[in-house]
C-alpha cells in the first residue's frame, strides 16, 4: 500500500516486466497478482522467441527457460484467456512468433485476454 500511495502521490506508473512462462504457464497467474497487489499499474509480458537477439542476458535466459518448457505465444494467449487480472497487459514480442501464429488468430486470442497493448 505505500508503494501504492507513493505513485499516486507522484502521479507515476510502475510497469514490471515478466517473461510469460518463466517458472510455467501454471504459475503466470500468480506472478501477475503479485506484481499487481504490489502496485504495479501495468504489466509487461514477454513472449519467449528463439533468437533474441535486441534482448540482454537475462531476458535472453528467462526466454530461453520458457522455450525449454515449449512456452508458445497461443498457450500465453489461451492461459491469460481466464486470467483475473484487473490491471492493464501489454505484449512485448518480436514479430516473428506473432507472424508464426498469424496475426489474425493473434487478434482474435488477444481479444479474450486482459492485454491492452
């Protein structure tokens, strides 16, 4: 709560980055709540992708984590479907995973999910 007053106080946003299957699907839900009740007024996802190369070292290595687990950008997309997270997701991917899924079947799956950007 006063990190919470504080950015109110300031008029700030505090946007954390997560990698989106980092740890598996089965725990993005609760890295998210986290970040939220916190007092983070946005999350940004990361989708993994297999050649990060505009990324640093550890981003590189929680994308890498999430493609052991074979993390794909649809599962992201059907898992945040029921996700219950009332603050604002926005996507951080390169095209090629999107382009990979197509970027209407993206549209479409995005649709359902809280992301916002």
């Amino acid at each position: 709560m006063i990190l919470q007053n504080a950015i109110e106080k300031a008029n700030l946003a505090v946007v954390p980055y997560i990698m989106a299957g980092d740890g598996g699907l089965d725990q993005l839900e609760n890295q998210m709540q986290l970040l939220s009740d916190a007092g983070a007024t946005a999350i940004e996802l990361g989708i993994p992708f297999s050649d990060p190369v505009a990324d640093g070292p550890v981003i590189q290595e929680a994308g890498a984590r999430a493609l052991a687990a074979k993390i794909s950008l649809e599962q992201i997309l059907e898992t945040l479907t029921t996700s219950k997270i009332e603050i604002p997701l926005v996507v951080m991917s390169y095209f090629n995973p999107i382009y990979h899924l197509g970027v209407e079947k993206f549209i479409e799956l995005a649709k359902k999910t809280p992301i916002k950007g």
